[in-house]
C-alpha cells in the first residue's frame, strides 16, 4: 500500500508500529488510520500500550521499528516540534500550564509561539489586539471567555483541563491527541468537559486515551482496543460493545472496576 493512496483521505495513519525496551515490547506491530475529522478512542487495561502509542505518534519516543505518516509525509524520524508545526498536537494525563498567568496571557503566548513572534512583556497583552481577538474567540468556543482574567492555578481543575486544550488549540492543529483528559475531574465535569469537545470543528481530528466507557460510548465514533500492546478489535462503539473478546479483556474489568 503505497503513501500516495492515502494522501487526501488520510490525516494520520501507523504501519507496523513497534516499540520495545529490551525484552519489553510496549507496542507491537500497529498498523491504524485514523481518517480527517474522526472521534476516536483508544481503550485497553492499565499497561496496555497506549500512551506509548501516542508517544511514538507525536515523535515522543522513536519507533523500533515501523513508521507514521502524516497527510502522506512519512514523519517517523521527525522531532516533535516539527511534528506540531506539521499539525499534531497533544495534551497530556498531568497539565502542564502556565500557573502564575492570566488563561488569556496563556493562550496569547501559545498563538505568538505559533505566529512566531517574540512576545514583548513590556507590552500588555491589552495591546496584542490581533492576538487577543484570536485568544478570545478561542477561549468562547470552548466556554472559557469569563475565566479570560482568571489565574490558571485559581481554576477548578476541569477548567485547568480546558485551558490546556486551548493552548493545544492555539497551534490550529489537524491532529489532537488527548491523554485522558478527564482524569481526576468529578464526572459531571467530565462531561462538561467532553461535550465542549465534541463541539470542536471537524477539520480536527481527535485521538483520544479514556478510561470512563461512559464517556467512550458517548463521544467516540470509532474506537480501537490495545491489549498487551497489540490491537485486540477496532470498530464503532456498537461493534466494541458487542464483541465478545472485548467483554472478557476490557468492559467486563471496567464495569467491575
């Protein structure tokens, strides 16, 4: 299968991913697609090989062995702020915000990374008007607007977790890659917090790494489950609900968790 055949109508795709540590092998032989404007979930137990997957697609570790693609372009030697200004951004389990700055000083500094430009902190950010309008209409789309003044540290941490999906936003990515984004929220943030996902544009594509199979189910289109660093199954939520093998591996673990 050649690259050439996907490019157009395909965002990201993996061809034989591997990753082993000596005699451990994190991830073996994953071959995936992940389509333009998809919502799709990476499921599995604890150990499972995801995050490692994610790793190896945002240029976090090198691959032993098979490669990732990216709109056509094989990237899998690429660092991974090449693979940012390409358009693949992640989030990760643990934030990693700006704590002692305003959320609008945050996400001005993530456009003017983007654009480029030096940020001046002589200047207020009051005077960054083209960069400000952008900020804010990011931080509208995703209800932060009335944190705009707020100290990133000062907010609940659902919102902290919003905040980070704005900084990653801010770079206009094509790809997004979110780590367990609800992690340690209270469950009704958490849907708070997905749903304002799932307003994003569709020329995002989403990947994402969830333990709640509440939210999977509800979010997803498509999710792929990992077991032992191998793919078990991919399909639609009504696919995975139903098969067998998952139920033995997976939900049945999840629903007695």
């Amino acid at each position: 299968m050649s690259p050439q055949s996907h490019t157009g109508d395909t965002t990201l795709r993996t061809e034989g991913l591997s990753k082993r540590w000596g005699s451990f092998v994190a991830n073996s032989d994953i071959s995936l697609t992940f389509a333009p404007g998809a919502r799709h979930a990476l499921i599995g137990p604890n150990g499972a090989g995801k995050t490692t997957f994610i790793n190896l697609l945002t240029g976090g570790f090198a691959p032993s062995s098979g490669k990732v693609w990216f709109g056509g372009e094989d990237i899998s030697a690429l660092a991974q702020h090449e693979r940012v200004k390409r358009g693949m951004t992640r989030t990760f389990q643990i934030n990693t915000l700006f704590a002692g700055l305003t959320v609008l000083e945050s996400v001005v500094l993530a456009i003017q990374e983007r654009r480029g430009l030096q940020y001046k902190w002589y200047q207020t950010v009051a005077s960054q008007t083209d960069v400000v309008d952008e900020a804010m209409a990011l931080l509208a789309s995703l209800k932060l607007a009335q944190e705009a003044n707020s100290i990133t540290r000062n907010l609940a941490y659902g919102k902290q977790r919003l905040v980070e999906i704005a900084l990653a936003l801010a770079t206009q990515p094509k790809v997004l890659l979110l780590d367990e984004p609800a992690a340690g929220i209270p469950s009704a943030e958490s849907r708070e917090l997905f749903e304002v996902i799932a307003q994003l544009p569709r020329d995002v594509t989403i990947v994402f790494i969830e333990h709640d199979m509440g939210l999977v189910f509800r979010f997803a289109e498509r999710i792929t489950v990992l077991v032992g660093g191998k793919v078990l199954v991919e399909g639609t939520p009504g696919e995975i609900a139903a098969d067998p093998r998952v139920k033995e591996v997976y939900l049945g673990e999840a629903e007695h968790a």
